[in-house]
C-alpha cells in the first residue's frame, strides 16, 4: 500500500465581538480527510503549525523537490 503524505496545513484568524480565534487546519485533498484545531492563543496556534509542518517528510516541501 502506497503512503500519501500530500498534507495541505493552513492557519486562519477568526474575528468575533468577543476577541480572537486561530484556526490550524491540517488535510489531504485526496483522500478527504482532515483535522482541526481551535485556539485562543496566536503562540499555540503557531506551535501546532510548526508541529505539523515538521512531521512532513522533506521530500514533499518545496525545499526538497
């Protein structure tokens, strides 16, 4: 069985009335699966992120092609 690893990571500000969200989305298109995170915190938002940006393989970033 082959292994996709094609992830699409996005991080979104939500705005409201009562203040700040940061959305961190992690999906492979393909596949139509995805995973969502919700925080308040900008610096925990960008952890996730960077989390998830470092669990893809080098060959799949645009360095490594």
């Amino acid at each position: 069985m082959e292994s996709i690893n094609n992830w699409e990571i996005s991080i979104i500000e939500l705005r409201n009335g009562v203040g700040r969200k940061y959305k961190v989305t992690r999906r492979i298109p393909e596949m139509s699966i995805s995973e969502t995170k919700i925080f308040r915190s900008k610096q925990r938002a960008k952890e996730q992120f960077e989390e998830w940006i470092a669990s893809v393989p080098a060959s799949l970033t645009p360095e490594g092609r």
